[in-house]
C-alpha cells in the first residue's frame, strides 16, 4: 500500500516473541511512548521508587485507519533506519512515494518498496533492515558501512562470493559484527550487500577468514 493513502499502523504494546529493546532516548526520538509497569524483579530490597520505566517496544502492530493511529509508517521506517545507519539515512533511503507491505500473518511491516523495486527488508528476529541491492544505491554515499575491496575481486564480489579480510581496502572503525553493510570497489560502484563477519578492526588485522557474509551480488 502507499503511504499517501490513509492507512496506517497501530502499535499494540503486548507480550510478543520477538522485542526490540531500545535505550529510553532511542524510544524518545522515535516519537514512542514510555510504557510504566511496576517492578517485577526478585529482589528481596525495598524499592523507593515504586515504578520503573519498560523501554521495550513490541513489533505486535495492527493495520488501522488514519485518526487511529501512534505514528505514521514513514516516520517509523525512517526512524529505524536513521537508528540502523546514522542520522539523515531514513530520509535517503525511504522517500515519501515509497510503498510498505505487511506481513499477512502478523501485520507487522514486512518489504519497503519504491517504484515497484524492493529497497529493505525489516528482520523479525531484531526489527532492523537488511538492504536490497536498489536501498543499497541509494544510501552507499550516507551510511559508514561500507566495505571497499581490492578490484581485483571485484567480479567474485559481484557473483556474490563473500568477502574475506585479504580483500578489504578500507572500512569505518564503527562497523560491527553482524551489521549490515555494502560492498563497493575502489570506483565505489555498488557490489554487494551482506552482513559483517567480523568488526572493521578485526577486517583490517587479519589476513584470513571471511569478513563479510555476502547476501546479493549485483551479477549473482
């Protein structure tokens, strides 16, 4: 559906297998609000305060009509991005005529999509995105991981090989294990998009061993 339609997601704050935890200023940012529960700890201490703050927020969200709704699906999409990648991403990366599918059996956003090309996929498992080749484009010149091989690899990249840490030219120290990234060549022209094996320190100091898990090859 398009996002200049009506419909909108509403968050149902439930008990859910899957929750992304977030610290009380990611929670703020985002526009969500603060859910209060009584402390439920075993500890035996007498507690003073009598209320703790719950910064979970539950990906259990509900389809509903615009009026009754907590946020509205751009805003949520480029908040996580924003969270994922770095401040401005979301608004690179999600412009305002792109279309959000949900999960049928969840309802729960699903595939971001513009111009009928798919630009990310948001996780289940950690509410995060993994990038399609096309969102990859897109945000190459705004986000920090970004890995830059050897050309002379370029191809085997491209065919959706993975990246070993002999390959690697550069990286951002801030790129983590399990990120998302992108790999580009020395033009920086797109290659691929996976997942860091290991940290951009650890990418520079070895000379074996995979360091990026490649999920798409421009040519695979």
């Amino acid at each position: 559906m398009g996002l200049g339609s009506s419909w909108h997601i509403f968050p149902c704050f439930e008990h859910a297998p899957h929750t992304v935890s977030f610290a009380p200023s990611i929670i703020a940012s985002m526009g969500l609000p603060l859910i209060l529960r009584p402390q439920t700890s075993h500890r035996k201490g007498l507690c003073t305060c009598g209320v703790f703050i719950y910064a979970s927020y539950v990906y259990s969200c509900r389809i509903m009509l615009a009026g009754a709704c907590v946020e509205s699906v751009l805003t949520r999409i480029r908040s996580v991005a924003d969270y994922q990648f770095g401040r401005g991403v979301g608004a690179a990366l999600f412009p305002e005529s792109v279309e959000v599918a949900f999960s049928r059996r969840t309802g729960r956003i699903r595939y971001v999509f513009l111009s009928g090309k798919r630009l990310a996929t948001m996780r289940p498992t950690d509410g995060l995105f993994s990038l399609s080749l096309a969102g990859a484009c897109l945000v190459v010149g705004h986000v920090r991981c970004v890995i830059v091989v050897r050309d002379n690899v370029a191809r085997f990249v491209a065919e959706g090989g993975d990246v070993f840490a002999v390959h690697v030219v550069s990286v951002n120290d801030e790129v983590r294990a399990r990120d998302e990234v992108v790999v580009v060549d020395g033009a920086g022209r797109v290659l691929a998009v996976g997942r860091a094996v290991l940290s951009g320190a650890e990418m520079r100091a070895f000379k074996r061993g995979v360091a990026v898990k490649v999920r798409r090859g421009v040519e695979s």
